[in-house]
C-alpha cells in the first residue's frame, strides 16, 4: 500500500523506464518478475519504511531498488534511503543498474556490485548497513533454505540497530508457503531478528505456472543489544541442494553478460522483416 499520496502516472511511468531498462529474466534461477502495479506500489512503501538508512538488497531482480532510486530523484517521492547497494550475481542486473544510474545521474543514489551469496560477504559490508531487502528464491524444494541464505547475507550487512524485508510467497492453501514462513521466522529469531510486521497476499507475479500465487513483505527488525556481525562463511553442503527449485542445485557462480553495443534495442535473432512487394 502507498502510506503518502504520489502522482500515479508519474509513478507508474517512471517505474516503466526501470522495467525497459531491465534484462529479461532466467527462469532456471527463479528469477520471476513482480507486475508493474506492484512494483509502485512496492517502491513507494519501501523508501518510506527505510528512509534515511543505508539500504542493501541482496539479489534484486525485480529492480525495486533502482525504481527507488529515480522515483526519489524524479521527486516523485519525497523520502529514501540514504543509500543504496545491490549486490547480484548475475551481472546483467547489475550493468543494468549501472548504466541506468549513470544515464540518469543518480550514481550517488545507487550502486551495484557482482556477488554471489555461496561466497562469504566481503569484509567491507559487514554489519556497514542499517536494513536490508531481498526477494529470493522462494524455497519450495528445499524448505525455505535458499530464503535462509539470503536473508543471513542481509543481516550479516546490518549493524545493530537493523531493520529488513524478506519478500516471499505467501498462500494459505499452498502447504510448502506456509513451511517456509514457519523456516524464515524460525530461522530469524536464531540470528537475532523479531518480525516486526507481515503484509499477506501482497504481490503478483508473471508465473505462468502458479498465476495466482501471491508474495507478502516479512518486516523483520533487530532484538534490542544485539551484537553486528563481524564474519561470514562460504555457503557449503546440504544448503547448496535444490537451490532453484528441486534437483538445481546452486553450481553456478556468476551469470555473465555478453557485450553488446545495441543494448537496449530487440536482437536481431528474435525478429525479421518482410518487405514490401515491388
């Protein structure tokens, strides 16, 4: 839900420049795409929730945070995060982001960096956020453990005082949602995170297979005094299996991008032309 009025076809056509901008998704990654509706509706909440903080996403598909970034430079919104990383295996999310960025002057709203959470978070982030977003894969075939591995990657972003999201499926008739809750609220409490609050049936998605499947935001925040993070591990063993959905286990380190000066421009491999009889 939008908390503060904004102009709605500002919104949305600023949030259709992010989507064009955005390269289409990898369906063998889990890489499913929150509708456009949503998207503003998503953004708008977000820079309002974690204004003034220094916000990390840990995967970011969507591009909720690069819409964050220029709805706030567009002065659609008024409030956001101070600043903004996103950290991303897949290097075409994040060219995307910085090409956007730089298009648009906004580099020092936003940034992005490769990574991929099997690693361990580098040195430099830990605990040097104050909230965290992510959108992973939902962890239907391995009981939230892929949701788990995000989520930590966050909180081990944030210092003491911190607040997160984690965006995940949520369906009351759909049995192995409600586990994963069950895992990612469990799991929360153990490294020191209470929910804070849970908007259900939020989100929708372009899933062909599951249309009506919805997602909720699980607002998580610190419990009071608790210690920031000063390590993180490499991602081994049973939490690498069924990653991506049953038997894709997690065996890939990076997508990377091929080059190419038409960037932005439909490949010629996915049209022709037909031309005109003399």
């Amino acid at each position: 839900m939008i908390e503060n009025k904004v102009d709605l076809k500002r919104a949305i056509n600023a949030v259709s420049d992010v989507i064009q901008n955005r390269p289409q998704p990898l369906r063998e990654f889990d890489q499913i795409y929150m509708k456009a509706g949503d998207m503003v509706l998503q953004t708008s909440l977000i820079a309002q929730r974690f204004a003034g903080k220094k916000l990390v996403f840990i995967g970011d598909g969507d591009s909720i945070s690069l819409c964050i970034a220029y709805l706030m430079h567009s002065k659609v919104i008024d409030e956001g995060p101070s600043e903004i990383l996103v950290l991303d295996f897949d290097q075409r999310m994040v060219n995307a982001v910085t090409r956007f960025a730089d298009r648009e002057r906004i580099s020092h709203l936003i940034s992005a960096e490769l990574y991929n959470c099997i690693d361990k978070l580098p040195e430099k982030y830990i605990g040097a956020y104050s909230a965290f977003y992510t959108n992973p894969p939902w962890g239907a075939s391995n009981s939230g453990e892929s949701v788990k591995v995000f989520a930590e990657r966050g909180m081990e972003a944030c210092g003491s005082d911190a607040v997160g999201v984690v965006v995940i499926a949520d369906d009351s008739k759909v049995e192995w949602s409600r586990e994963v809750l069950w895992e990612t609220q469990s799991f929360a409490l153990g490294k020191g995170f209470y929910v804070q609050e849970m908007q259900t049936n939020l989100h929708e998605y372009h899933l062909d297979d599951a249309p009506d499947l919805r997602s909720c935001n699980l607002f998580f925040r610190a419990r009071p005094h608790r210690k920031a993070p000063t390590k993180s591990y490499v991602l081994h063993g049973s939490r690498l299996e069924s990653f991506y959905g049953r038997e894709k286990n997690l065996r890939v380190k990076y997508v990377k991008e091929v080059a190419r000066v038409d960037y932005g421009k439909a490949p010629d491999s996915t049209y022709f032309l037909e031309k005109l009889e003399k």
